[in-house]
C-alpha cells in the first residue's frame, strides 16, 4: 500500500483531509487538494485520484474534467440514487397525489353533465388531499368505491338512453322514407344516415357524413333553383302568349267591326272612286289583320319550342336529383364506395359466398397521415387519398372492391379470395405503392398504410369481420407500420 499524503499508511483518514483542504483558498490548491484526498483512496478510486494528480500538475484542464466526470457518473450519482430510497410514505404520498388527481380532475371533466356526482368527486378530492399514512384509509375507500358504483349505473343509464335514441331517430327515419315517392332523392340521404347509425360511430365518420351531406345539399339547392326559375320563366312565357291571344281576339273583334261598317258603306255608295277608295281600307285592313296573324303564328311556333325546351330542361333537373340518391353510395372525393355503398356490395357479395368461394375483407389505414397533411396541407392530404385509391384500383382485381370509411381509413372486398392470397395482395399493393409515390406540387411524397385481413367465417357478419380485420391492422400498426397482418380466427 502506498504512503499517503498525510503520511500514514493505508487509506487517508479524515484528519488527512481536513489537514489538505485547510490551506486550499484558491481554486488551484483546491483542485490539488481533491486530487490528493482521492488518491488516498482505495482500489480505483485511488489509481482515478492518481489520474487527477497527473492532470494536475501538467495542467490539463479537459483530462482533469474528463476524470471529474466519470468520478461523478459512476460513484456519486449512484451513491446518491442507493443511498436513500424513498419511504413506504413517501410512496403512499405520491400514490395519494396521483389519484387526487384522477378523481379531481379526471372524474370531475368526465361527469361535468352531472352536478351532483361531480361534486362529489371533487369533496373526495379534497379528503384525499387532506389525507396522510397515520390515518385510516377505510372512509375513503367506502366513498370511492360507492361513487364509482354510481358512476357506472350512470354510465349505464346513459348508454341506454343513446341507444334508445338512435333507435327512435332510426325508426323516424325509416317512417319518412315510406313516406316518400320511390324515386325521391332524400333516400339516399335518409340510407347514409342510417347506415351511420347501425355501424360503429366515431368523429371522423360523423363528420365525414356531415360534410358529405352538406355537399350534397348544396348541389340539390342549386338543381331546385334551376328548376323553379324554369318553371317561373315558364309560366311568364304562357301570360304572355295568352295575353297576346287576347290583343289578337280583341283585334279580330275591331277587324270585324270595321268590315261590317265598310260594308254599309259599300252598300251606300254612289260612285266608282267612291268604292274604290272603301276597296283600298279595306284591304288595308286586311293586310294589318293578316300580317298580325302570321307574327302571332311564329309567336306561337316560338313559344311551343321554348316550352319543348323548358319541359327537357326541367326533365333533366328532376334526373339529377334523382340521381342524388346514387351519389350518397360514394365518396365524393376519391370516387370509391362510401359506408352505405360498401355496405350493399358486402351484402350481395355475402349472399354469393360459399366453401369453395372464401370472403375476405382488409382493412387499410394511411400511415402518419396526420403528418402528411401538416407538412403539405389538406390539399396534399386530399391528393394522397386518391392516390391511392388510383393504385389500388389499377393493382387488385376489378372484382376487388374499395371503398372508404372515413379519414384515412379504406376497406376492401376481396371476392373468391383465400387469406393468404388477400395478405399477398396488399403484400403487392404496398410495393407499388412504393414504386410508384405521389407527385404534388413538384414533391415526390411516399404513400404507405397499415392493413388487417380477415376471412370472413360462416354466417358471421360484416361487423364481426371488420372488427377482427381492425384489431390485425392496429397489430401492424404496433409491429412498425407500413405492414399487413391477417386476423386471428
């Protein structure tokens, strides 16, 4: 063992140091003096104190720094962090905090439609706060257990209470459209809100159905006024050929008076030059009331072809929105099959299913979509949405069918299709997906999605199979993204 600084041997006792850093009033002698103090040490310590006193006297500043360091990382951040573990309570306060503020804050925003269970919440919250390890905790766990007993029958109630009024509005919905002519328009729109409320609802897909209905409301609007200025102008047009009819009646009227009273003068006359000149009125006359006549038969000829015309415009006014119904099957912005669509394609495709005819259904998210439309705006987000309905369209089967639920999330029908065939399917599709990126505004941006596959079982419904094709797409997205996963049986 080596001889000391403080002159003993072994390691450096505590009147050594107190003796070294007595005289260390400047920064260098306080250095030297830590050097020396650790180089009393023992084992690896004193060879790092070692390593200090050589920085030291060679006055390298950054060696010296770099040996302060590791001394700190690896004895006293650990000293520190084994040397006083907390206290069992210390813990219990800490535990004691957290679920003061899930009852305080958590419960309270939760049942803020509910005054009086709110208050509650927010009174043990206090008593929770108020609470120390010296006391019973029996009190308030009878009052937590009991609101949150309560909390669930609410719960309940509340659910049960939705669920009878989307049944009720169902039912409502259902009486209108029997109330409707067969090739009314708003059963597509009364179909689409339907279809919303049998399926499983969420933000993206109430609102995606709500801007879909805004739209379509929009260009009915536009069709309904141009049928109601057509008809206006129509009716306008018949006032004024009956008016005209009656000038010409009341003409013909006047016509013919004039002719009886020349013909009483004819009668009376005594002279050639005086019947000469009664000829010439007359015929005068006859020559107003006959170019009167063919001006009011082109008239007529006119208004017979506007009226033609009028009656083929406002035929094809009432074909679109008839139509209108059709659209509420797709989605407007990429042109696949919307839920309602998608819906009636799974049911005829279900009825065809069989042993040897296996049905399977994919259900695709666009990875970091969210990203994508934050760096390249709601317009890019749009383009990326076709993008890929455009590829997949020109890379599955044309029996393959695609449609959109919502944000970012599409399904595909995949008729006489095996499992393992579906999954080599979007194997495929993401390849050229990859391939093939899309181009916006000069920016090449690489479209990729998350899929789950399912095989749909016998008789199982088209719920059932989208939720098992949801959970093996959120596997995916788990494993990484930019992957297919097949849904467990």
């Amino acid at each position: 063992m080596r001889e000391t600084p403080g002159g003993a041997e072994g390691a450096i006792g505590s009147e050594a140091l107190v003796a070294l850093f007595s005289g260390a009033h400047d920064p260098l002698r306080l250095l030297t003096a830590f050097a020396d103090g650790v180089a009393g040490l023992h084992d690896e310590l004193g060879g790092l104190g070692r390593y200090l006193q050589s920085a030291r006297r060679a006055e390298d500043w950054p060696a010296y720094g770099r040996a302060m360091r590791q001394l700190i990382d690896k004895y006293i951040r650990t000293v520190e962090l084994n040397a006083a573990p907390p206290s069992a309570d210390a813990r219990l306060l800490r535990l004691r905090g957290l679920l003061q503020h899930a009852v305080g804050s958590g419960l309270t925003a939760l049942l803020r439609n509910e005054p009086a269970l709110a208050n509650e919440a927010t009174a043990l919250a206090a008593a929770l706060g108020e609470w120390t390890p010296d006391q019973d905790l029996g009190p308030l766990s009878w009052t937590l257990t009991d609101l949150c007993t309560r909390i669930g029958e609410h719960a309940e109630d509340a659910e049960e209470q939705v669920s009878l009024l989307l049944g009720l509005f169902d039912l409502l919905l259902e009486n209108v459209g029997e109330l409707l002519d067969e090739k009314s328009w708003l059963h597509g729109q009364i179909g689409q809100i339907r279809s919303l409320l049998s399926g499983p609802m969420s933000r993206s897909a109430i609102e995606d159905a709500r801007n879909e209905l805004r739209q379509m409301l929009y260009r009915q609007t536009l069709l309904k006024n141009g049928i109601d200025e057509s008809r206006t102008a129509l009716r306008t047009m018949m006032g004024s050929f009956v008016e005209k009819l009656d000038g010409m009646a009341a003409q013909t009227g006047e016509y013919q008076d004039r002719l009886a009273g020349h013909a009483a003068r004819i009668r009376e006359a005594r002279s050639i030059g005086e019947l000469n000149g009664l000829l010439d009125t007359v015929l005068e006359d006859t020559g107003r009331i006959q170019a009167r006549a063919l001006r009011a038969r082109d008239d007529l000829v006119a208004a017979r072809r506007e009226l033609e015309e009028s009656e083929r415009r406002l035929a094809q006014m009432e074909q679109k929105l008839s139509d209108a119904a059709g659209l509420a099957r797709e989605d407007e912005l990429t042109g696949c099959l919307n839920r309602r669509g998608f819906d009636e394609a799974f049911e005829r495709e279900a009825a065809r299913a069989r042993v040897d005819r296996p049905l399977c259904v994919t259900l695709v998210d666009l990875d970091d979509f969210r990203r994508l439309n934050a760096v390249h705006g709601h317009l890019g987000g749009d383009a990326a949405l076709r993008h890929f309905v455009d590829v997949t369209r020109l890379t599955l089967r044309d029996d393959d069918i695609i449609g959109r639920f919502g944000g970012e999330e599409f399904v595909i029908l995949m008729p006489a299709t095996t499992l393992p065939h579906a999954v080599a399917a979007m194997v495929r599709l993401r390849a050229v997906l990859s391939h093939r990126p899309l181009v916006y505004e000069t920016t090449r941006i690489a479209v990729s999605f998350s899929a789950g596959v399912a095989l749909r079982g016998a008789g199982e419904s088209f719920e059932s199979l989208l939720k098992r094709a949801d959970q093996a797409m959120y596997r995916a997205k788990r494993a990484g993204k930019d992957r297919t996963m097949a849904a467990m049986t």
